[in-house]
C-alpha cells in the first residue's frame, strides 16, 4: 500500500476544513454568484526529482467540470468547483527500479518507459479577478490552490507487454497544488459568455511518494467553457 505520510494527511485534512469553509460563505454570501461550466483539452508531464527517472515524454488529458465564483466586488471573486481530470505523463528509469501493481510488485529494468495514466477529482480555491467589459470582451486572471483525490492509476510499459494495468499501489491518494491563469470571456448576450484561456497547475507533493524514485505532476490546460 502507498505510504500515507502523516504530514499530507494534515495537509488534506486542513484543506478539506478551508474548502468547507470556503464552499459555506460562497452559498451565504449568495450575491453576484456565476456558475461555469468547462471541458479543457490539456498536456501533462512529469518532473522526475531523483537521479534514477529522466522525463520520457507528454500525455493528453482533459479536465471538465464546473466553478462556481462569487464577486465580492465588481471585479473580484472567491472561485471554487469541482473537476475530473484525466492526465499522467511518462518516466524512463536508469536502473532498476520497483513497481507496486495492485496486489504484487514488479522491478522495472533501466530503459524502460513507464506510461502514468492517472485521474483524480479536483477541488480547486482561489481567486479571480475581471476587468470591466470592453465591447463584448471581459479579460480575467486566477490564482488559487487546489486539493486532487486519486480516482484511478493505471500504467504501460510497451517494452514488457503491460497495458492499462492497475498502479493503486503505487499513486498517493491524495496530493495538492498551486495553479494560475488567464483568459477571456466573450458575451452572447445577458449573463451568457464564452469563455477560452490557459491555466497552469503543479502538484508539489510527489506522485508516488514511499517508492525509489520521486515524480512531480505538472499540467498546461486550454480552458474552454460557458459562463452563466
């Protein structure tokens, strides 16, 4: 089983606290609240961060969900929502190395390429801020964190055979990030607005944490979505 270290469960712990928090002012304070709706093509790697694992290439992914945001000005916002995202990335080890598939544990030999396909739920707070609407344009720009809950690890590694094979054991459940943005939103009319922008995400708690070798999750996404 993945080591479950007692200093993320406090980080987990603390998170989930501010995010109720959070979650509980944005429906009492229910005044100038715009929900969103987003479906973002995105790329994922991996930084490996010991000498054993070089990064061996990008993976495709997509994070769809909602955000709700309330303005507590006319051009700023605490943002909140809830996501699925499907992502991962691929790492080449440079020595032998053990792998814990669900139930046993396999060493992968040096110059083979491991493909993470990961998908968690992700639960992000932060901040937005807009500017005034300039013809049907408003500009907008975020900052926040964000708490990701592993739903399902999976791995390839072409060079043995293996394909979508189950890694539950190897992925912690939990891990925690920062990201930032921009982007705009352009008006159909009323409240209704297209929105298009990129957005940044690194997960800085490692990916595999207890295994030989330590991996960070960063993701470049391409928002696309419709603002109500």
């Amino acid at each position: 089983m993945p080591v479950f270290h007692p200093i993320i469960t406090d980080i987990m712990r603390f998170y989930l606290f501010t995010t109720l928090l959070f979650a509980a002012s944005l429906i009492t304070e229910a005044q100038g609240v715009r929900f969103s709706v987003f479906a973002d093509p995105q790329i994922a790697w991996l930084s490996p961060e010991t000498r054993n694992a070089d990064f061996a290439g990008v993976r495709g992914g997509i994070d769809a969900g909602f955000e709700m945001d309330n303005f507590f000005s006319s051009n700023y916002a605490f943002s909140t929502g809830l996501s699925i995202n499907t992502t991962g990335g691929k790492l080449k080890f440079n020595e032998p190395v053990p792998l814990r598939f669900k139930g046993s544990t396999d060493t992968i030999a040096p110059g083979q390429v491991v493909t993470y396909r990961l998908q968690y739920a992700n639960l992000p707070i932060g901040l937005k801020f807009t500017t005034r609407e300039i013809g049907y344009t408003t500009v907008f720009a975020k900052i926040g964190m964000g708490g990701h809950f592993r739903l399902r690890s999976r791995a390839d590694i072409y060079a043995r055979g293996i394909e979508k094979e189950s890694i539950t054991d190897e992925i912690e459940l939990f891990n925690f990030s920062y990201h930032f943005g921009a982007g705009i939103h352009y008006s159909l009319g009323g409240q209704t607005a297209v929105m298009a922008g990129f957005e940044y995400r690194h997960r800085f708690i490692d990916i595999a944490s207890g295994s030989e070798y330590k991996a960070l999750l960063n993701t470049i996404s391409m928002k696309l979505g419709l603002l109500f």
